[in-house]
C-alpha cells in the first residue's frame, strides 16, 4: 500500500498491511532529533521513520514583540520564549484582549483576515509529497480564542458575557472557512485531513460542562465539520486531556478521527476506547509523552506501540502518533523506537 492508501482505508476502517503513523514535533524536538541522526532533511527522516502523512504549511504573518520579552502574533496570543539546549519553546501569558473591561474593545481589535495568508505555497507541497495522506490547518474556534481573551477571563465570560464568547468564537470561525476554502482551492481538493482543535480536557477531567460545550464550543464545531466535509476531507480533531464524557458528542457533531486520546487514566484506555467507540470513529495519538516518551526505555515504548497497533488499529481506525507534539525532552532513541516497532494489527 501507497502511504496514502494506508491512512485513508485505515480511516474506513479496513485492515491494512501495517498501521499507519504520523509524526508530531516541537521546533527544538526536530532540532534534536536531526542532530542525533546527523543529517538537516527532514523530509529523509520522515521517510526513514515510514511516516505515512504530511503537514502542509503556509507561512504566518510574522510576531511582533509588545515588550518584556513578551511576544504577539497575528491572533493577538502572546507568549515569551523558554530556552532549552536545542532551541526556544513558547509559553503562553494572557492575550492581548485580557485587559478588555468593554465589548467595543473587541470589535475594534485588529482583527485578521484570510488575505494574509499566502495559499499559492500548497501546489509544491502536494506535488513534493503526492504519495502521502495530506494533513492541512490549525483552526481552532474556543481554545485558540480563550488564549486571546485569556483563559479565567474566558471563563467568566462564559457566565457573565456570554455574547462576548459567541463574538470571538464567530470570529475564529468565519476565518478558518475561507483559510480551509482557499486550501481546497489551492490544492484542487487534494487534502485528506483538516486539523479542528480546542482543548476540553484537564489531567483529570473536562474544563467545561457538556453545558457549556454544548452552547459555546460545539455549534462552531458542528459548522467546522460540515464544512470540512463539504470540501471533500476528513475531521481531525485534536483535544488533550480526559476528555470521555465528550467523545460520544463529538461522533454526533461529525468528527471523523480524535486525537491524541491522550493516557490519562483508564477510561482514555485503548482498549475501553475501541470497544465503546471504535465502530463509530478512528483514533490518532495515544504513545504516552508525559512519562513513556520521556522516561521509559526503547523496549518500554516499542510495548506500548504494539499494545495500541494491536488494540486500535485491529480492523483499521487508528494512526500511531505520539500523545502530544514531541517535545524537546524526548530521547531521540525513544523516537526512533516508536516508528521502528513492530505496527501489526
């Protein structure tokens, strides 16, 4: 099987020839692992690792800094840079409409807008990487707007202005469709998965009430998806944390594919997660990153791959991918026996 044909008869789920994987990295993780292997292509690594998808990319209006080594990007999310031995990694502060006492400082907030973003770069990539399932985006309609407000003010917000919630949420919205549109457009449909986020879970529970989800978060998801769909791609969609209670809502909004199904305890088990939910979506992530990845040894990761190849991916619906982005603290060896085991169904 092509890579491609790999990742979409996994995602309907059809038994392949080996599970399907992609690969998910900080800028200092790459950094690291490109050292180790001693070589800067990464295009060669993904190769040598069997990664079966690829990560299209436009460029970004450039960030700016707002002083005391705070920066802002596009969005109006501000952040400052924490240093590491293999590069920079951002940590996110309050965004830049924390301070907003007023709903005109919302509306008159410098907006975005689809223009900025140059979608020409797409044609290269989906003729760089024809063999490969495409992966395009990051829109995200309630996370990424919390980071601007600032996540305690979002909160409150939620109960005391819950128009100022709708207000950002819309914007993010109505910004991702055209992005996506101008993606179809600029890749005559080629795209096989769009990225859909906004984090719901904590360590050890949901952040919001099915209440909440159910008025803020989830009518801005229902419009992503139909959307997406309507372009001809699949659903990813990506919330950290214990997020259970949320995951037969998201079958009913349309969601295709759930990531990271982060290990959080064992209702977010692959085996509990595959037999309540595994006819009715496909799953992308699960390989441990807050312990495992870190701390464990190559034998202790190669396990954990098996367990997750053999439990999710029996009969298709599941992509091996790590449990978060790899972070810079990662060995290398860990990477690397993550995509060399053994990925039988």
């Amino acid at each position: 099987m092509t890579p491609r044909q790999r990742v979409l008869a996994a995602l309907d789920h059809r038994q392949t020839d080996r599970v399907p994987c992609d690969f998910w990295a900080e800028e200092p993780a790459w950094n690291r692992l490109l050292a180790h292997m001693g070589h800067e292509d990464r295009d060669r690594l993904l190769e040598e690792l069997r990664v079966d998808i690829r990560h299209l990319e436009v460029p970004e209006p450039p960030e700016r800094p707002v002083g005391g080594g705070v920066f802002q990007n596009f969005w109006g999310e501000r952040y400052v840079y924490k240093r590491t031995p293999w590069g920079p990694m951002r940590d996110d502060t309050k965004g830049a409409l924390a301070g907003a006492t007023e709903f005109r400082e919302l509306e008159s907030f410098d907006w975005p807008s689809p223009d900025q973003l140059d979608h020409s770069h797409l044609t290269e990539q989906c003729r760089r990487w024809e063999p490969y399932a495409l992966l395009y985006g990051f829109a995200d309609v309630w996370q990424r707007p919390a980071l601007v407000r600032g996540l305690a003010e979002m909160f409150v917000d939620m109960v005391e202005r819950p128009g100022w919630v709708h207000f950002l949420c819309r914007k993010f919205t109505d910004f991702y469709r055209e992005d996506y549109a101008r993606a179809a457009e600029a890749t005559a449909g080629r795209i096989d998965l769009y990225l859909l986020i906004s984090d719901l879970g904590s360590q050890s529970g949901p952040l919001i009430s099915l209440d909440m989800f159910r008025q803020f978060v989830a009518p801005y998801l229902k419009e992503m998806i139909d959307w997406i769909h309507a372009l001809g791609g699949k659903v990813l969609y990506h919330t950290c944390g214990s997020i259970r209670p949320f995951i037969p809502h998201l079958i009913e909004l349309g969601v295709d594919v759930l990531d990271p199904i982060q290990p959080t305890g064992p209702d977010m088990a692959p085996e509990e997660l595959k037999r309540e939910f595994g006819d009715r979506i496909s799953f992308h992530g699960g390989i441990d990153m807050q312990h495992l990845l870190t701390r464990g040894t190559p034998d202790d990761v190669r396990r954990q791959v098996q367990r997750y190849c053999r439990v999710l991916g029996r009969g298709g619906g599941y992509i091996l991918a790590p449990g978060h982005l790899f972070q810079p603290d990662v060995p290398p060896e860990n990477i690397s026996a993550m995509y060399e085991a053994d990925r039988s169904a």
